[in-house]
C-alpha cells in the first residue's frame, strides 16, 4: 500500500518535473538567432590568394571601379553611385547580383566593392576585406490583405513558423475577435544560411522550422504565396519588394509585431521592430586598392544614405550610431540593449 | 457600265456581293490572320511566363532536395556506424590521393540503391574526414571526379555546408552541399558532401518525369550562350541565344535568389513557336475553309432572297402598269435596266402623275370651297330669296334671306313639301298645276310669277319669283331654281301710288297757276337782289377802303386745311401788294421780330385751347426794311365738339399810333409833374400863411381874437393838408379821402390839445376816393364840425366822445360827425346859423351838392349826404 503510494507519488513529481523543464525549456529558449557574427575571425586562405589582385571580369572591362550588389542595394544604391561617377568623372561598372554573387566574386578578387544585405557570415570574412555598414531595413511578414489579423506577438510569430500556432482562430484580430478558423500556410525563403541575421532574427535554424514550411527559392514566390492564398504567411522581405518590385498595385499586408509596423522607422531605429537586413559594403584594405577612390566611394554612399528613396526602406548607420546601436569601425556588429517592452 | 445595268437583279446583287466580299476578304483577311498571330503571341507569352514560373519553381525545389538528400545522408545509422568502426581506418592512413577510395556500388557508409534512387541525381557523394580530407567517393557514374572535388578547398566545404552552394568548378556549373557527423560534444567526426554538375541530366531531372518535354536551359550572361539544357537534341549547348531568335519563345531569370550561388546564369524557359505557329496556322486554314463555306452559304441565301425580291417586283411592275392603263397615264419611255430600275421608272412616273393630280385636285376643291364660300354669302347677303327645290316640289335650299321673310329656320323647311309649308291653302293648287307645267318644260326654262306666301307667324306676303329649271348633264330636269322678292310692300306701295298720282294731277293743275303767279313775284326778287349785289360788292369796296385808311386788314386761316386768306389791306401791312404772294404765316413769322414769334405762337395756342382770346402786338420787319409795329386780334370758330376749325381776326399797323401814344404819354408825364409841382407849391404857400396867422395870433392877447386866428389857421392846414396829400398821390386829381381825414382831425386834435385830451375822437371811416373839387370842401365841413364840437360840446373839463363816420351807400357818401356833448342850443338854427363855421359847413354842403340833417337825440350829429358821381 505505501509502495503504491510512493510509485504514485514519484510518477507525480516527474510528471511535474519534466512538464516544468519542459515549459521552462520554451520560456528560456528564445529561438531569436544571432544578429552578427564576430567581426576578428577572417577566413584562412592561401597566401598566393592573398598576393593576387583585384582583377575585373568582362562586364567590368576598362572601368574604374567595380561594384557588385544584392538585389536590394542595386536599385537602391545605383543612382548615387551613378552622380558619384559623374561628379568625379570615373567609369563604374555595376552588377546587379545576390549575396551569394557578392561572395563569388570576392573571392575571385573580380570587384572592389561587394554589397550584402545580409551580415558577414563566416565565409564571408576574407583577408585584408573590411565591411561597412550602409544601415538596416525592416523585414516583414506579409499576409493577404483579406486576412483580418493585423498584429501578433513574436512569440506569435515564432510559434506560427514553428508550426506550434496551427490556425488564425487562435489569434485575435484588431477587434479583439478571434480569427477566422482557417489553417495557417506559412512560407519562406531561407536564404544565406551562412550569415547570421535576416530570417534567423525570428528563429535561429532552419531546423526550427515547420516540417509544414513551404520553401520557396525566390523573392517573387514569396509574393505569390500570400498574393494566391488567403490565409497564408510568409516571410521575411521588405516592402519595397513587396510593394514595388514584384506585385505592382497590390498591397499585401505586413503584420505588426508587438505592435510595432516594419514600416515606421522609428520603431526600427529603436530596436523594437527586431527582425531586418543589414546592408553592407566591403572594401578590400591592400595597398593596391588604396589608390582607387574605393573608401572615397563608400564613404560617399555611407554619407548620402539619407537621401535614398524612402521606399526602400534603409535606414542609415547615422541614425543607428545616435540610436545606441553598436559599431566595430563602419561595421555594425551590435543591437541597442532595449527590454522588449518598449523600454531601452 | 451598260450591260451592267441591264443585268437581272439577282445575278447583279449577286456578283456585287461576291465582288465586296472578295475585296473585303482581300482586305481583312491579312489583318484577320495578323491579329490571329498577335492573340496567338500573347498566348504564348503568357503560357511561357506561366511555363517559365513552374520550371524555376521545380528547379528551385530540386535544389533545395540536394541539401535535404545531404541531411538524410548524414543522420543515416549506417554513416554513423562506419565512421566509428574500424574499417574506415582514417586514424592510421594518411590521406592522399593515391589512398582515396572509389566507389562504383553504394558503399557500406550509404544506403541502398533502392534509396539512392529516390534522392535526386547526385553524381559524386564525397566522405571526408573530420580534418575535411577526402577518404572515400561513391561515382553514380563511371566518371572521375573533377580535381578540384578530389582535393575539395575547405571553403568550398564551409560554402556548401548546411546549404545546397552553386559554383563553378572547372569552368562548369555544379551544385554541392555538404553536412558533417558530429559527435555528442558537436565535433565534427566526418563530412559528407554531394556534388552534381547542372549539366543537362539535372536539368531534365529537375523538372520531373511527368515534364520531361518541357525546355529549360541555363545560359551564360556574357556571351549568351546555353550552357546545359534539359533536351540537348533541341537546345545544343553552345548554342549562342540569338540563334534561337525566331524559332523560340525564352524568358528567365538572371540569378538564384538562394544567397547560396555565385553563378551569374540565367535559368530560361524555351518554348517553340513553330508547333504554336502550326497549329495557328491549321486553326487559320480550318477557319478559312469555314469561313468559305459559310460565304458560300450566305451568297446562296443572299441569291434566294434576291430572286425572291425580284419577282416581288415584277408583281409589283405589273400593278403599276395596270395602274397606268386604268388611270389612262401614258406610259413614260423606260431605260434598260434591272427590275428595280424599271418599277422605279414607273413608280415616279406614275408618282409624277398622281401627285399632280392631287395638287391639281387640291387647288380646284379650294377653288370649288371658295366658289361655294362666296355662293353662299352671296345667298346670304342677297335681299332675295334663292330657293332650290326637287321635282316633286320638296325644299333642297333655301338663303338666308329667305328664312327671315318667312320666319322658319333653314332645317325646318329642308326636306319639307315647299306648297304644303308656306302656301296659303286656297293658293296650293293652282301654283302646283304651274309648277308641274313648268317643269315639264312646255313654258320655257324660266318664268316669272308671283304667288302668296304665308309666313310662320301667319302673315300673308306676296313673292314674285324668277324661276329656272335645273338639269343635270344629261339634260334631265332636276329641279327648279327660284328667285324670289317680297313684293308685297311694293304692291302696297304701287296702289298707294296711283292714288297720290291721281291726287297729284289734280294739284298740279293748281300748281301751274299758282307758279305762274310766283314767277312774276320771283323776277321782281331777283331784280331787287341783283340791287342788294351791287350794294354789296359797294360796300366791299368801301370796306376795303376804310380798311385801307384805318391800316386794318382782316385774315382767316382754316385751320383744318392750313389755308390763309388775306385781305387787300393786310398785304400792303406786310409789304406786299394784294395777290402777289400766297397767304403764308410762315413768312409772316420770318419778318417777325425773335422776341415776338414765342408770344405769337403762344397766344395761338392759348386761343385754340380757349384759355384766352387771341390778340398780340408784335415789331415786324417789312420787305422795305420799315419796322411796323402790328396789332393783331383773333377769334376763334369751333364746331359742334368744341374743336376749333377757323380762325379769323384783323390785324393793323399801329405804328403811327404808338408813336402818337408816346408823344401822348410824354406829355402827360410833363404835365403830372407839372400838378405836382403846383399842389406843392399851393401846399407851401397855405403853410407859409398858416404860419403867418399863427405869428400874428401869438401876438395877439385876447383870446377871442387868437381864436378866431386859430379858427383860419385850421381852415388854412386842412387845405393845405389836402393840397399835400394831392401832392403825394400818383392819382393828381383825386385822394384817398379816408386816410386825409384820419390825419386832418390828428392835427384838429393836437390844436385843440387842451379841451381834446379829455376828448375821444372815434373814427369810422370807410375807404374812400374822392376828387379834389369835393375832397376840399368836405375836408372844411369836418374841420368846422370837429372844431365846434371840440370847442363847444364839453364845457368845464368835461369828457365825452366824437364820432365821425365815412360810409358808402350805395351810390351815396353819408359823412357824419357828432357829439355826446351838451348839444345845440335849441333855438339854433343850423341852416341860417349867425356863426361863420356853420355858415361855411352850410355853403360847401351846398357846393358839393349835398344834404345836411342834424340829429340832437343824444348830443349833436349833423349827417351830411352827398353823390358818388363826384369820385
């Protein structure tokens, strides 16, 4: 009889002990991956790597300077670069690439400046090669414009990728409402999964993922998933590619996190609004370079990062030095420490 | 042209339309087929856009199944066991080429084949050891791996790890991923790494079994040139793009947007346009031989339709022609033509024609209505009665004129027996045995009766009427058409005649005589008007004389015609001699002086209204430069309503007059002067004497004598006083004798100051003018009086009241003055009184002509009464 008791007894605590491990496993584990990685650690590369210089491919023959940049900086950057080229009388060629083309052709030495939207990953950080931070930009998750929910918590919004929040009934709309008892569909484009930041600011592995995740391989089909289905969410793109590159006309609906709109800047500048790009330019530092107007050029870009277009969404490292984010050199490597109840 | 026209409708609608059609087919159906082509185009374009989409999407998803393949790999339990077991013996060998191990069949540290196969075509799968040195590599294929894959650099390893990693390697695209087997402390205990070239087999593997028609190529940017495609026999790789230009439909995108590739290629879409422009091309021709029957189909229709029509015409001819003949229309000349030609020729012929007809139609019933219209008034008007009636005797018409003799309306005798209605019975008989006569035509086709009528109202008439009989076209009696008068009044009247006629003869017998005796009488007359003639035309003469002398014309203006006429002498007033020019104002206005013409025009007016006579003098300027001056008077003639429509006057040269008036006038003014001067004078010198007896009574002592001085110089002032007022007054000869009296008795009073100032003098005195023969002697009488009256009439201080009055009665002057004093010793005698100033009151009484009475009932008041004819 007392055995029995004890059985029970013990079974009980167990029971209470792994549902609290458990419980205080999901309270501890944030998920939110690593927004920079460690600006000291470069990459090992062979010393004839080293010793060659920056030598220019076919589309960047006879010019002065050549410049590859992800799809989000081209459009962006283009117009700038092209006044800079005219005011000092330089030829520049420009690529219109992704990342992943960035880091080709840094590492066949074929530009001088490469531009990511994404932090330095760790095979990225190539010898004698420095980043600049230009600023940041908002990343959001977009659903159909018919779908009543606006604003979901980013534990909401983790645990809708994760696959833990199944249906929008059990999310609230702006009324208080539940809303409407439809599964979820969730998509995104996991990109650059060597650097950190981007979608690993909502959660850090892929493996973190739904199994139910639809992955889509470009910037449109994430469009054309919301756009197709009515209840379905995906991420992590910016507006302007939302708005103005792929789906002209129509405006699907970025939900607020917290509260906070990725298309109010203040809310990003302060760190509240937590998931976005980081857009970086790369010189390289050898001495052969120092003779080309490279810094010139980023120095330039870094200094009229206000003028951009506002569609795009960039805000400058200017305003994120004054925000108390953290910079090593021009290369921001830090968040502002803020409690994430809108206090800093 | 000619024979054109003269083709049958149906065969010409028929070629016309085959013609249009033909031209039409010519014309559209290029544009037709091109627009076709267009719609075809933009079909492709839309199916390759879509095409396009679900290749990259399956190409994506193909990649993206390389790193699951690589996780699936790496958490296999066989990898595991044969990492940890012995025969890897990695801890005792070396790496070196020479010591890497090939495999042709899945190894040990891999699955089956069975599992192989459903992971997607991976052609090397390298395991590395945990320093990333290669160990062993399973071929899929029997090739050798490239170089750089045997002696892969550790980027490439860290590139690919974790994520399916796009690159180049020696010069060819391929696509690596790689995981590492990790021990419980995270250590890295091997690495396996997949490694395919995106040659063509992965293309045509990446768009699945079921597409394996699809066309997907990846293409270098610079030059563009395919590098590998999923059907080489169709797309050879090396084949530069351009080539494809035409035969191909491409579109694709420029980059992967993994982050994970450093590839610039492009992944495009072919799609051929020669099926699509085949099977445009079948649709066109099916649709061409479709739309050739359908045409042929439609003419045949069409070509029923017409021969239908065109028979509908020629019935439709054939009624017009019958038309013609019936309405006796000569038949136009027709052109050659189709059949529709002809009935049209026909139709406006015979449209000619009728139309004409109508209007002709239209004109002659308007004429025929305004026939009738005036028929009718005429019968209306007409003091006659018209009466029209049928053989049998009935009422067909009858005017107006008609029903008012015999009082019935017209509908009450339409229809009606006319001998049964209106005849009396006693006449019916006979008048129908002479209707019935006459119309059977034996008397003549008109006649003359008259025969009684009796009227609604019973009265018995008699009517002559003028009969006619009525026949129709073919000359058969139809009526009888009478004019009838009611000649009963004159029947009457001609009996009256002959009676009066009889009585006339008579009376004309006694007439002659009596003529004859006025004959006699009327020659006398007219002698003796032939003397009043003469006389007449005498006295003209001596009008015109007397006119001429006096310088006095007479004028009349008709003032409806406008017309003047002058006499003799007014035309030598205005300069003219008599006759020699028109009688015209409007000359007479010219030679008028400017300040006249407005007053003459205004006193024209002003007589014509009635407000005032006319009559005006006026300067002229006469033809002989002379200044007349004129007077001219008028009179106005109004008819019966008052208006005015003569005027006559007279006009006369007053020149000499007004000269003479002047002359008049100036003399008079010399001798008023001259009056004025001497009343003055006399005025002056009876001062003078006054005022010498005045002297002479202040030195006299006795006061009966001063008295008697004082007395004379009274009867001196009053005089003079008078002589004063003359002097003043613009009226020389006469005064006002009021206002002298008022201040004649002032001056009395104030001579008398000491026995007036208990004395009040009361004045009644009315306004009153009178000549200075009177005036004098009444201004002593009140003098005497007043002074009597003063002196005597309140002894001892006494007070009292004088009263003198000035009255007008009638044609009478009463003058009185009195007293409430102690009055006149009773045995006075007024009228031969022993006192001067009774005696002097007495004879000027008598001077003037006039009556003294004396009243003593209260006091004394003496009346004195004399003519208005002395003012």
């Amino acid at each position: 009889m007392i055995a029995r008791r004890k059985i029970i007894l013990y079974c009980t605590v167990a029971i209470i002990l792994f549902l609290t491990s458990w419980a205080l496993s999901e309270i501890w584990h944030d998920f939110r991956g690593e927004a920079f990685s460690g600006p000291a650690k470069q990459l090992d590369m062979p010393d004839e790597w080293k010793q060659q210089p920056v030598r220019y491919e076919n589309w960047a023959e006879n010019a002065d300077l050549a410049v590859t940049l992800d799809q989000h900086l081209y459009p962006a950057l283009l117009p700038l670069i092209n006044k800079y080229a005219r005011e000092n009388n330089l030829k520049i060629a420009v690529n219109e690439g992704t990342c992943g083309i960035s880091a080709g052709l840094l590492m066949r030495k074929a530009v001088d400046i490469a531009g990511f939207c994404c932090p330095p990953g760790g095979t990225d950080r190539y010898p004698d090669l420095t980043y600049h931070t230009l600023g940041i930009g908002s990343l959001a998750i977009l659903v159909n414009p018919v779908n009543p929910v606006d604003d979901i918590t980013f534990k909401q919004a983790q645990q809708i990728f994760q696959g833990k929040i199944h249906r929008w009934s059990e999310l609230k709309t702006a009324g208080g409402r539940p809303g409407p008892d439809v599964p979820i569909i969730s998509a995104a484009r996991l990109h650059c999964k060597t650097r950190p930041g981007h979608w690993r600011l909502l959660l850090s592995d892929e493996d973190h993922f739904s199994a139910r995740l639809r992955t889509v391989g470009s910037i449109q089909d994430v469009m054309f998933e919301v756009y197709n289905n009515d209840y379905a969410i995906a991420g992590f793109e910016t507006l302007y590619m939302a708005h103005y590159r792929y789906l002209q006309g129509v405006k699907l609906k970025p939900l607020r996190i917290d509260g906070y709109s990725p298309d109010v800047q203040e809310y990003l500048v302060s760190g509240n609004y937590r998931i976005y790009h980081t857009y970086n330019l790369t010189a390289w530092t050898g001495e052969s370079q120092k003779k080309k107007p490279v810094a010139d050029l980023i120095d330039y870009l870094i200094r009229h990062a206000d003028v951009i277009d506002a569609s795009f969404g960039i805000v400058p490292s200017s305003s994120l030095r004054k925000a108390g984010w953290i910079f090593t050199g021009n290369e921001l490597t830090g968040e502002p420490a803020i409690k994430h109840d809108g206090s800093s | 042209m000619t024979c054109f026209r003269k083709l049958p409708l149906t065969l010409k609608m028929t070629l016309i339309t085959l013609l249009v059609g033909i031209v039409t087919w010519a014309l559209l159906d290029p544009i037709h087929r091109k627009s076709m082509k267009r719609t075809f185009g933009e079909q492709l374009k839309d199916r390759l856009e879509q095409e396009a989409y679900e290749n990259r999407m399956l190409f994506d998803g193909y990649v993206d199944r390389f790193m699951q393949s690589t996780k699936i790999l790496i958490s296999q339990r066989g990898l595991q066991d044969y990492v940890n077991s012995p025969a890897a013996k990695w801890e005792s060998l070396p790496p070196g080429k020479d010591r890497t191990i090939y495999h042709n069949e899945p190894p040990a540290w891999l699955p089956k084949s069975s599992v192989i196969r459903t992971l997607p075509d991976v052609h090397y799968i390298f395991l590395l050891d945990k320093k990333h040195s290669l160990r062993e590599v399973y071929m899929k294929y029997p090739e050798t791996p490239p170089a750089e894959l045997l002696d892969p650099v550790p980027l490439l390893i860290q590139m690919s790890h974790q994520q399916a990693f796009m690159t180049e390697i020696n010069g060819k695209p391929y696509i690596m991923a790689s995981e590492s087997l990790r021990d419980d402390h995270g250590n890295s205990l091997s690495t396996l790494l997949l490694a395919a070239p995106l040659d063509n087999q992965f293309l045509l593997e990446s768009q699945g079994v079921v597409s394996s028609n699809k066309l997907v190529a990846l293409v270098s940017i610079e030059p563009a040139v395919i590098l590998s495609s999923s059907h080489p026999e169709t797309l050879t790789p090396g084949t530069e793009l351009k080539a494809l230009q035409g035969s191909y439909l491409y579109t694709g995108k420029g980059f992967f947007d993994y982050g994970s590739s450093d590839l610039r290629i492009n992944f495009m879409t072919f799609l051929p346009v020669r099926p699509y422009d085949v099977l445009s091309e079948s649709i066109l021709k099916e649709e061409w031989v479709n739309r050739i029957i359908t045409a042929l189909m439609l003419i045949l229709s069409f070509s029923a339709l017409m021969f239908w029509i065109t028979k509908r015409v020629q019935n439709l001819t054939g009624k017009v022609r019958d038309a013609e003949v019936k309405l006796k229309i000569e038949q136009p000349p027709v052109r050659k033509g189709d059949e529709l030609e002809v009935l049209e020729q026909r139709f406006l012929a015979l449209s000619e024609e009728v139309l004409s007809s109508h209007e002709s139609i239209k004109e002659q019933a308007r004429m025929l209505r305004q026939e009738r219209d005036r028929a009718q008034n005429y019968l209306d008007t007409a003091a006659s009665i018209f009466l029209v009636t049928d053989t049998d005797h009935n009422v067909i018409l009858i005017n107006k004129r008609g029903c008012e003799i015999l009082g019935y309306r017209e509908e009450e005798l339409i229809g009606r027996g006319w001998f049964e209605t209106i005849l009396p019975a006693d006449a019916r008989e006979n008048a129908k045995s002479d209707f019935q006569e006459f119309i059977s035509n034996k008397t003549g086709s008109e006649i003359y009766l008259e025969s009684p009528v009796r009227t609604r109202k019973g009265e018995q008439r008699t009517i002559g009427w003028h009969a006619t009989l009525l026949k129709d076209e073919a000359g058969n009696i139809i009526g009888v058409l009478g004019s009838g008068e009611d000649v009963t009044d004159r029947r009457k009247a001609e009996e009256e005649l002959l009676k009066a006629h009889k009585m006339l003869e008579s009376r004309v017998k006694d007439r002659t005589s009596e003529l004859e005796k006025a004959n006699v009488i009327l020659n006398a007359e007219i002698n003796q008007r032939t003397q009043i003639e003469k006389a007449l035309r005498k006295s003209e003469h001596q009008l015109e004389k007397a006119q001429a002398i006096a310088h006095i014309g007479n004028w009349e203006w008709d003032i409806q015609s406008n017309k003047v006429s002058w006499s003799n002498e007014v035309y030598r007033i205005y300069g003219y001699r008599p006759g020699e020019i028109e009688p015209d104002y409007e000359a007479v206005k010219k030679a008028m002086h400017p300040d006249s013409i407005k007053i003459f025009l205004e006193s024209i007016d002003s007589a014509l209204r009635g407000e005032r006579p006319f009559e005006m003098e006026y300067n002229f300027f006469r033809r002989d430069g002379r200044t007349s001056i004129l007077h001219t008077k008028g009179e106005v003639i109004r008819d019966s309503a008052g208006s005015p429509v003569k005027m006559f006057g007279v006009v006369q040269d007053i020149t000499e007059r007004k000269g003479m008036e002047d002359r008049i006038r100036a003399s008079l003014k010399e001798k008023e002067v001259l009056l004025q001067e001497i009343h003055h004078r006399v005025k002056n010198n009876m001062t003078v004497i006054s005022s010498l007896l005045k002297l002479q009574a202040d030195k006299v002592t006795d006061e009966y004598y001063k008295e008697l001085f004082n007395e004379s110089t009274n009867r001196i002032k009053t005089m003079a006083l008078i002589h004063e007022k003359l002097y003043r007054s613009e009226d020389l000869a006469s005064i006002v004798f009021s206002d002298y009296l008022r201040d004649m008795m002032d001056n009395i009073m104030c001579s008398y100051e000491i026995r007036a100032h208990k004395v009040r003098l009361n004045k009644e005195l009315d306004r009153i003018t009178l000549a200075l023969d009177t005036a004098i002697p009444c201004g002593l009488i009140v003098n005497e009086l007043l002074s009597n009256s003063l002196k005597y009439a309140f002894p001892d201080s006494m007070s009292g009241e004088i009263r003198v009055t000035l009255r007008k009665n009638n044609d009478k002057v009463e003058l009185t003055v009195g007293d409430n004093g102690v009055g006149l010793p009773p045995d006075l005698d007024f009228r031969n009184p022993r006192s001067l100033g009774l005696n002097i009151v007495n004879a000027l009484v008598g001077q003037i002509r006039g009556n003294i009475e004396l009243h003593r009932e209260q006091g004394t008041e003496f009346l004195i009464t004399f003519s208005s004819d002395n003012y």
